[in-house]
C-alpha cells in the first residue's frame, strides 16, 4: 500500500429544494432560530431520507420552499449546516412524526441541520412554471411529492437570477 495523500478533489457542493409547510416552519422561523438554523424533522419517505443520509454534506445549497400553502414556492436560500443524526421525532409518542417500529439502536428516520443564508421575495410556481429553464425541475413535475429534491446546477443559477429580479 501506498503511504501517499489522499488527492482526490472533494465533490462540488449539491443543491437540494427542500420543502417546508409554512405553519410548521417557515423562512420567518429559519431566520428567528438560534443561530438562524433549524433541524429538519418529520422526513418520513425513504428517498428523501436518502438524499440527507446518503448525498447531502455540509456547505450544499438549498432553496427553501413553502409547500401546502396559499402561495407556495421559494421564500428564501438556506445551507446543509451539519451531518445527518437521528430524528428524536420519530421517538416520541406524542408527534405526529412518531414511528413505534423504529428504534434508538437502529433509527428508521433523520434529520439534518439547515442555516438560512437569506431570506428572498417569494418565486412562486406560476413564475418558476413560466421559467423554460426550470422546465425538468423536478418540483415542478406532475406528481412528485417529495419533500427533498436534487437541484441541477443549471435550475439552482435560473432560479437565482429570477430571485435577482
């Protein structure tokens, strides 16, 4: 075996469409939070719980969307703060995110921290949908309800320039 470095080039940061229903926390909560961050609890499919466990590092990007509201889309840009830990949600009996099969030696669910980086003006769906750069979004596509999406570095620059505005 070789005693040389280790040269590799660490992966460019990812971006990620994180989506939030406003009444549970919003970018207004992001930016009131200790240290504006807050951990991202109640994840309960198993893509999106991949996508924190298996991809997202700290430093990647994200566009904070408001989901299942009057006007949903993007209010704000945030950042992966932190490593990937248990989601204490999935714990306890009282929340709507409890999970009686999983356990503390082996927990079914994450969470991951995220730090706001700035609130924005909210880019609506009717805007992002009349955007032909954010055509394959994958927000923006018939039936797709995940909570956490990948973001190309292509849609992640479109969607910053609308937000410039």
């Amino acid at each position: 075996s070789s005693s040389r470095p280790d040269t590799r080039i660490s992966p460019m940061p990812r971006h990620w469409l994180m989506k939030s229903e406003p009444d549970e926390v919003s970018i207004t909560d992001l930016a009131r939070a200790p240290e504006q961050t807050v951990p991202w609890t109640g994840v309960r499919n198993y893509q999106a719980r991949n996508f924190m466990r298996d991809e997202m590092q700290p430093g990647d990007g994200v566009l904070f969307y408001h989901s299942s509201c009057p006007a949903p889309g993007i209010a704000g840009l945030a950042e992966i703060a932190g490593a990937c830990t248990a989601d204490p949600t999935q714990f306890e009996p009282g929340s709507p995110y409890h999970d009686p099969k999983s356990s503390l030696e082996q927990p079914r669910w994450l969470q991951i921290p995220v730090r706001l980086v700035r609130v924005t003006r909210l880019l609506g769906l009717p805007e992002m949908r009349a955007a032909p750069s954010l055509a394959s979004m994958r927000v923006l596509q018939r039936g797709n309800r995940l909570s956490i999406t990948p973001v190309t570095p292509a849609e992640w620059v479109a969607v910053l320039k609308l937000l410039d505005r």
